[in-house]
C-alpha cells in the first residue's frame, strides 16, 4: 500500500505553527534553555541528545561537530 500527501504553506510561520502543534515536549528543558539563541557546539549536541532521546554514537556525534563550526 502506498500513502502520499501534500502540505501547502502560505509562508515560513504557517509552516512552523503546523509543526509545533506535533510536538507537545516544546516544555523540556533542554529545549527551552538552548533554543532560539545564538547555536554553539555544546548547545547542537544538546539539542540533538535531547531529540534523539539520549546519548549519540560516536559515528554521528562527529558529524555533528562538522556541522557545529559551520555554525
């Protein structure tokens, strides 16, 4: 069986506002204290633990730093 559908937005804020809604964790910690503020590399890995659900493998967390000094 095969599934498709299409999401149409008028703009960037209609787009975030439906995302948001899918999430009710937006209250965690983590999330409140490293989001909407200037992005370091501590504060990436911070933000990836905490939506992958814990600890990174080593393989991953690497890219992650490769990704934190193009920041």
């Amino acid at each position: 069986m095969k599934f498709s559908f299409i999401l149409n937005y008028e703009n960037e804020k209609e787009f975030f506002d439906h995302w948001e809604s899918k999430y009710s964790d937006s209250n965690e910690p983590v999330y409140l204290e490293n989001i909407n503020k200037p992005l370091t590399e501590e504060s990436i890995q911070l933000l990836f633990e905490w939506k992958n659900g814990g600890k990174i493998a080593l393989k991953k967390l690497q890219s992650i730093r490769k990704l934190s000094f193009s920041v």
